[in-house]
C-alpha cells in the first residue's frame, strides 16, 4: 500500500484560519477527536482530527486554546461532519469549546443499524480496506507534547478512511431501505450536543450507595471529597487514586486505625500512600450529621408494567431486525412512551419527536403492546 502524507499539524492561529476557510469548501468532512481522560483529573479534548478527499488535518487545541474559527463549521447543515461513535466527541467540544454539531454521519451508528457484528473502527477498516489499526495506541496519553510520529500517524488513521466508510455505508443502508432510520437516528445524536442531565449528589451515583444509612452516606462524602482532592492535586484520574469500590466498603465498615484497612484488603502500597489521609476522611465522616438521600418518587405500576411490555417487544422486533434493541427504540424514547401512554400514532408521535420512520414502521405494535398494560 502506498504510504500516506505526512498529516498537517496545525498549532497556530494563522493556521486555524487557514483550515477553516479550507474546510468550509467541503461538502463533508471526517471528524475525531482525542482526549486524555485516563491520564488527568480533569479530562479535556486534546486533539482533533479532519480528514478531507485531498488532505488529514490535525489540530492542536492544548496550543490553541481558542476553536472558535470552527464553530460555524460544525453549525453549518450544509456541511456534512462524519464520525465514529459520535456521543463522547459531542461531550468533549461543548464541554471544552461550545461547539454544537448539525447535520452529523456516525459510521458507528450506521453499522449498528445495518447490523453488524463488529462496530469498532478497527474492526469495519479491516473488513472494507484491509487496514489495520495498532490497538496499544487506544490508551495513549493525548497530552503528552510532542505528539510521537507514530502516534501522529495512528490519530490520523481515525479519519482518513472514514469518508469512503462512510459512502460504502450509505449505499448498504439505501439498498435495504434504512436510510431514513439512519438519518433519523443521526439526527437524533446530533440533539444531545454533549448536553447530559443535572448530576446527582456524588455518593448517588455510585452502585451500592442506596445499602448505606445517613451516617455512612457522610463518610462516603467525605471519602469522595478526600479523593477528588487527591487526584487534582496528583493530576490524575479518580479512579487511579482510589477505586469506587473501596469507597463503599470504608463507608460501610469506618475504619479506625491503619491495621484495619489492612483487614480489609488495601495494600501495603494504598496504606502507605493514602491510609492516614483515609483515616480522617472516615473519622470527619463519622462525626459529621448524618445524611439523607434524595428520593425520586418511585414510578407507578401502570408505567412499570408499560415499560416491560415496551422492553418485551423490542428484544422481539431487534430479533427479527438482526440489531441490537436500542436501535429499534432508543431507551428515551421507550421511558417517554411509558410515561405518556399515548393512545394514538399523534400521540405516540409526541413521545417519539423527530421519529417518522420509527412511527411508521413499528407505531401500531407499540401501541398494542402497552395496551394491554393500561
């Protein structure tokens, strides 16, 4: 195979210009992202990636700081952005950047809907061009300046190829007729933009949370508050300081003294580093006033009931389809149809906004089958 020019990097503020008065005179663009979740406390968007039909493109936003010249870009529906597994692409550009995505192609998203067994973007380049991606790279520290050639090389890989994956995909969605699901379901990613519920109190969001009683739900607050603090001062991931488990199991048990964390399994190594920090986080725990968790009001059982019969029926239909059952009924979807028990296909079109393939294709076996949980 012939090799690949070098990619251009692209670090300064003339160059940015540049790119997006480039980029704007495409009709499509492939699009990535890098970010150095497994290596910081706090997680950004380190590298971003463009492929065009003439050119890869890589862009530097830890020497930048400013992406505002590709903002119109990503806004621009005449523009067509193609990604592989767009949902935490879209997190890390509005988190970091405010950039908002329309009209977007997720190559991922369409091998899902064409069911296919392999979705990876390792796995669908092997299977249509005979490339293959160097896995050990899947874990590389983004924020390492400079970037190594060959780690250069492998970014660049993410986009290069996507634009032909992307037409190879299209046309097999067309020739079965689920081109319109597919747009139907891009769209429908586009609408997060990276925008995720309010977040829960912290001790919320862990497993086994809901086994704890107020006063060791005040431990667990502390022990989460210790750690936070630890992992920003180390520049490091939460779960590199303390695992989540250990949480629950120090606020369960409010160990007193370093032989008991010993008993409890920590080793010699987190004892040594972090036992007397754990300690007085469990100890300030103890001593706080207990805490009460927030309840959500439990659900009916008219809705529960709707939701199982919802769940039912589209692990039957995603049988039938040969995908997986969230292509059938994305999870908001069935929650909003639950909820809402609609009793026509305009009300069922309420609960399933943006959804006329959806509707028109499954609306009269999702309506019977909540019908017979009213």
């Amino acid at each position: 195979m012939k090799p690949l020019p070098p990619p251009a990097w692209i670090a300064t503020p003339d160059a940015l210009a540049r790119l997006a008065d480039e980029l704007r005179r495409q009709p499509r663009l492939a699009v990535d992202t890098e970010s150095n979740s497994l290596h910081a406390y706090r997680e950004q968007v380190c590298l971003l990636q463009f492929s065009t039909p003439q050119a890869d493109y890589l862009v530097d936003p830890l020497a930048l700081k400013d992406l505002s010249p590709l903002a119109p870009l990503f806004a621009d529906p005449a523009i067509e952005k193609v990604f592989h597994a767009v949902e935490y692409d879209l997190i890390g550009l509005q988190r970091d950047h405010g950039i908002k995505i329309v009209n977007l192609f997720d190559t991922m998203q369409a091998a899902r809907i064409l069911g296919y067994k392999r979705v990876g973007l390792d796995g669908l380049l092997s299977e249509k061009f005979g490339i293959q991606m160097n896995k050990r790279y899947q874990k590389a520290d983004w924020g390492r300046r400079p970037l190594p050639p060959d780690l250069l090389n492998y970014a660049r890989l993410d986009t290069h190829y996507l634009l032909d994956l992307r037409d190879l995909l299209q046309a097999e969605l067309t020739a079965r007729g689920l081109w319109p699901l597919a747009l139907e379901e891009f769209a429908r990613l586009a609408l997060g933009n990276g925008n995720n519920k309010p977040e829960e109190a912290p001790w919320q969001k862990l497993g086994r949370a809901h086994r704890l009683d107020g006063q060791q739900l005040a431990v667990l607050q502390e022990l989460w508050e210790w750690r936070e603090g630890r992992a920003r001062r180390l520049d490091r991931p939460v779960f590199k300081v303390l695992g989540e488990k250990w949480l629950i199991v120090l606020a369960q048990r409010m160990p007193a003294g370093l032989e008991d964390l010993s008993r409890l399994g920590l080793t010699g190594r987190q004892i040594h580093a972090y036992g007397r920090e754990l300690l007085a986080a469990v100890e300030r725990g103890r001593q706080a006033a207990p805490l009460r968790r927030t309840h959500s009001s439990r659900p009916g059982q008219a809705y529960l009931d709707r939701l199982e019969a919802l769940s039912q029926w589209r692990k039957g239909a995603a049988r039938k389809m040969g995908v997986d059952s969230d292509i059938v009924l994305p999870r908001p979807f069935m929650h909003a149809i639950a909820e809402r028990a609609p009793k026509t296909l305009a009300d069922l079109a309420e609960a399933m906004p943006n959804a006329p393939w959806r509707i028109e294709r499954f609306g009269p076996q999702i309506l019977a089958a909540i019908q017979k949980k009213r």
